[in-house]
C-alpha cells in the first residue's frame, strides 16, 4: 500500500507509525490488563541511562537528571511489584562512573544516602528486600553504612528483592570469581575439575539469585556496558529511547508485553513466549 498524498502535499504517515502512536497513548492500566501474569520474568535489569542528557535537554545541572531519575527508580519498582517481579537490579553507578568529576561523584554519593534515608521506610512497608553488588568497599563510609543499615532493616522481606549494582562492572565480577576460584584451588578446597557454570554461579555476586531474563536499557543505546554480562547470556533485550528520569510504569510494562510476544530460544531449546 502506498502512501496518500494530503490536501497539504506531505504523505499520510504508515499505518504502522500510526497504529505505533496510538499505542503510545495506551494507559499503564491498559497495558497492564494486557499482561499475562503468569508469564511475568521472574528477574528484570535495567540499565539506567540519560540522565545527562535529560538534564541538558531542559537546561539543568547534570545532577538533577540524577534527581529526577529517582522518581524514575520508584515507577520502575512500582511497576515490577504489581507484576510480580521478583528480582529487579538496576546499574546505579559502575566501576567506570569513578572516572567522572569528583564533583559529581561526592553529589551522586550523597544522593545515594539522601535517597535511602528518604525512601527506607516505605521499602520495609511493601515487602522490598534490599540488596547490594558490587566492589561496595570503595564507597564512601556513610554510603556503606546507610546501605547496609537498609540491607539489615528488609533482611525480612520477601515480595520483592531491589538490588542496586554500586560500582559494579561485569569485568571486575568475573575476575574476582576467577581469583575466588584459583585461591580455593591452590588451598585444595575444590578440584579444578569440578569447576563448571553452577560453580561460577556460586561465586558471582548474584549468586542465588535467578539470571534476568529481561534487560531494559533506556536513552535510545543499544549496548550492555559491561553489566552482568554472565547473567544476560539468554536474556531478551530490550532498548528504549526515553531517558531515564522520563522512564514510567508504562514503559515497564510495554518491555514485559514485548518480552511475552518473544520466542525465546536456548540453543537447541525453544521456550514460546508468545501468547496463544
């Protein structure tokens, strides 16, 4: 089908662009009606990105693109815990984010407290364990204290496990299991052939926990950044042009409504995703 030509001389939009708008107007209560519940992922990653461009889009400082992504960082926990969700891991600051100004990291870091302070109670209200990855022993004392004070206060809770990834890289988690795993086999405490996936596992961060099977990555880029790059091998991935502190319960459910519209594949297994 070709496109008409309006009374104005542009062409109609095609029917995909026009059916793709309307669906942008489809209320978080409607797409959520649309979910499967019983095909929810059990494990959701989110890479959080834009926040500097955001903050440049409407001529602010860089940390209030930080800011306003707190909000964002409730829409997205909201969003999993009504589906089900439970594990979400957001990548909050990496092994590389030290490298930017220290003006900004001392601001990040005291937003990071800021926001535990803040939002501690409401967690242990709703059922959220709190949890932790990464190399935490570079972070700021208060940071670690604050963290763990929140970590031990929802030990308890059960409905849904929201694990920050704090100076975290994949890179810097897979040499520090290699070495785990070299010092047990110097001190004989394991074979070396005994060593397998379950073994590594074992020994990565998010041991005991299940692997995401979906990642979200917002601001448009369309790359993993180092991040829990063991745990993605089978996940689905899923990019998004909207910065994060722009990031809402609806852009969280269309990632799960395009997960459930999938058919995931392992190798020679297949596992339909796709609604019947």
């Amino acid at each position: 089908m070709r496109n008409t030509i309006g009374c104005d001389g542009n062409a109609d939009p095609p029917l995909l662009a026009i059916f793709a708008a309307l669906d942008e107007r489809t209320t978080s209560e409607e797409l959520l009606a649309r979910i499967d519940r019983k095909r929810v992922p059990r494990h959701v990653a989110i890479i959080m990105d834009g926040n500097g461009r955001w903050a440049e889009q409407h001529g602010e400082h860089r940390m209030m693109g930080h800011a306003n992504g707190v909000t964002s960082v409730r829409e997205a926990l909201t969003a999993a815990t009504e589906l089900g969700v439970r594990y979400l891991t957001l990548y909050a600051f990496s092994t590389e984010n030290w490298n930017r100004p220290k003006e900004e990291v001392d601001a990040l870091m005291d937003l990071l407290v800021r926001t535990m302070v803040k939002e501690l109670e409401e967690l242990r209200t709703n059922g959220v364990r709190l949890n932790a990855i990464g190399d935490l022993d570079s972070l700021p004392e208060s940071c670690r204290g604050t963290l763990q004070q929140g970590m031990d206060s929802t030990a308890g809770n059960d409905r849904i496990t929201l694990t920050l990834a704090l100076s975290y890289s994949s890179r810097w988690e897979i040499l520090r299991m290699v070495s785990d795993l070299v010092g047990k086999v110097a001190q004989g405490s394991i074979n070396a052939s005994e060593i397998n996936e379950r073994t590594v596992g074992e020994h990565l961060c998010t041991a005991g926990m299940p692997d995401p099977e979906l990642l979200i990555r917002t601001s448009g880029e369309q790359r993993v950044s180092n991040f829990l790059l063991w745990q993605i091998a089978y996940a689905e991935l899923w990019f998004t042009p909207v910065l994060w502190p722009d990031f809402r319960k609806e852009h969280f459910f269309r990632a799960v409504l395009d997960y459930q519209n999938r058919e995931r594949r392992f190798g020679l297994v297949s596992e339909q995703v796709a609604p019947k």
